[in-house]
C-alpha cells in the first residue's frame, strides 16, 4: 500500500495509555460485502451507489484502510482480506464506514457500525452481519433509519505470552536478547527503520525516498530534497502471522524530480538491497549498514526488529 504525502497534515490526538502499549496481536479482517445499501447516485432517477469501505483501529494514528470501490451496486461483495495490530484488546474497536464514491464534490457517507475487540474469542473466526447507522450514539434516533447492512469476516490473533526479553545491559542501553532456540510459532511485528543513507546520487537530480517491500506491501518514507545523504528516521511496522524466517525484505532508494525537469525524468533508482529475514527472527534485532545494489558508493542504515508480546 502507498501513502501520500500532503504538503499540511491533521495529526490525531492518541490516548497517551494506547500509545504506549505494546502490540498483543492481529486482527484478521474480511470484507464480505454489504447488502440493501441506500441509492445515493445523482441526476438519474433510480440510479445506484458506488460503496466502498474504510476500515481503521480505534485510538490508532495510522491511516484508514480501504476496499475498492463497487461501481452501481446496492449489494455489493468485496471478499477483501486487511490485518490490523492489536495494542489494548479491552478497550480498542474497529469501526467500520461505509461511503458512497461521488463523482462530483464530496464522498457520501453511508452508514458505520463497529466490532468491539473485547467480544472477539481468540483464534476464533467470526462472521458478522452489522447494521449500519447514522453514529455510534445510542440514543440518536437517526440511527433508526434503515440505511442496510455490512458482512465482515474477523478473527483476532492473539501474540504468544513470553517473558520479557529485554533487559539493561551495562553501559544502560536498551539490548533486545537473541531469542530462544525453539522461536514461537505465533505472530509477530517486523519493524523497520530507516535511519539514513550515504552517497547517494541520481543522473538528473538527488532528492532521494526510500521504498520498502514487504509481502506484496509497499511503504514509502518522506523525500529529502537536494541531499546525497539523506536522513530519514522513519519507522515502519508489518503484522505477521508467524515468523517471517524465510522471507526478504525488499529496500529500494529512488528519486523524485522536482517540478522543472519531472516530466522527462520523474523518478530514477538510486540502489537497492534485498535483506534476508531469517537473522532478524533468531537475534530479535539488527542495526546495520548495508551497501546499495547499482549504485557507485551508495550506502543505507537499516534497524530492524522481531517483537512479539
């Protein structure tokens, strides 16, 4: 998945307590489909909606996540699977929008509902048929209005309990421990940080970014413009059902043109490097300095870490 980056940015205000919790697991989440949606297309009489839905974590900074969108369809199916990390299983819900897409001015919303994570059994799939409302107040009677009906699929994942592997070395820094001989089978969260790179240069221009792929799943840092040796800092965390031990971890530093001069050279690759996974899991954390596949000199600074709960 790609984000993009607006030039001004609303940053929501987290409870401090969820902010602070480690992760204790995954929710697996199917979008089924929906049924007898409301018609919110314009200009025709009787023409249908175009719905899709966003899913996102309550008490969570990261960005919603979406399902394509079903064109002219009151019942439409998606059978879209999404994974969500799980930091306060007592008190934390996904909620559930649906919207109509316009195609002039503003997306119609179309009804909500949400999935409390407290009444979800461990390693237990659900199906669940929730009617959408207006909001999530009980006492709005907005909400007695039929506005019809999401099916989601959910199953929440909880981490395997360990003991706490992280102690104060000597010099009082923070070591994560090797993990033990028989690594739990459970899942598990792979960060990424991308601290810096070195002596990277483009043909055209150098205003590098990273781009990490994981699984089919993209991420991209900010762009650093005008700078051979960028510094990001930037964290990344990817939800994963079991140790990633045989997996790679794909790292490529680009370049973005500015606006003179991006119509001929948009984007050029600066290096690469494809980093295997299997020394991550078994030393629960790596911080080092890998040099770039198809670069002169180029060099980039990668932490990573294997948490589990």
């Amino acid at each position: 998945m790609c984000l993009l980056w607006p030039k001004t940015q609303q940053v929501p205000i987290m409870d401090p307590s969820t902010a602070s919790k480690r992760p204790v697991g995954i929710l697996l989440v199917k979008v089924l489909g929906a049924q007898n949606l409301e018609k919110k297309g314009l200009f025709l009489l009787g023409s249908k909606s175009d719905p899709y839905v966003k899913l996102k974590m309550s008490d969570d900074w990261l960005p919603s996540k979406r399902t394509t969108v079903k064109r002219s369809n009151l019942n439409p199916e998606w059978n879209e699977d999404f994974k969500f990390v799980v930091k306060d299983l007592e008190n934390q819900s996904l909620v559930v929008n649906v919207f109509h897409r316009a195609q002039v001015g503003k997306h119609a919303k179309m009804g909500m509902n949400r999935v409390l994570l407290k009444e979800l059994p461990p390693e237990e799939t659900q199906v669940s048929t929730l009617n959408l409302l207006k909001t999530m107040d009980p006492n709005d009677v907005q909400n007695e209005k039929s506005r019809g009906q999401i099916t989601l699929e959910v199953t929440y994942k909880p981490f395997k309990q360990e003991e706490d592997t992280e102690e104060e070395s000597m010099d009082g820094t923070d070591e994560v421990q090797k993990a033990p001989d028989n690594t739990p089978a459970g899942g598990g969260l792979l960060f990424v940080i991308l601290h810096e790179a070195q002596d990277v240069e483009g043909k055209h221009h150098t205003n590098p970014y990273a781009k990490i792929t994981f699984k089919g799943e993209e991420k991209k840092t900010k762009v650093v413009k005008k700078n051979r040796d960028p510094r990001w800092e930037h964290e990344f965390e990817f939800a994963c059902e079991e140790p990633p031990t045989n997996d790679k971890l794909h790292v490529q530093v680009l370049s973005k043109a500015g606006k003179i001069g991006g119509i001929l050279h948009d984007k050029e690759t600066l290096g690469y490097i494809d980093i295997t996974l299997a020394d991550v899991i078994s030393n629960r954390r790596i911080n080092e300095k890998y040099r770039l596949i198809d670069s002169k000199y180029g060099q980039i600074q990668i932490e990573l870490q294997w948490r589990t709960s």
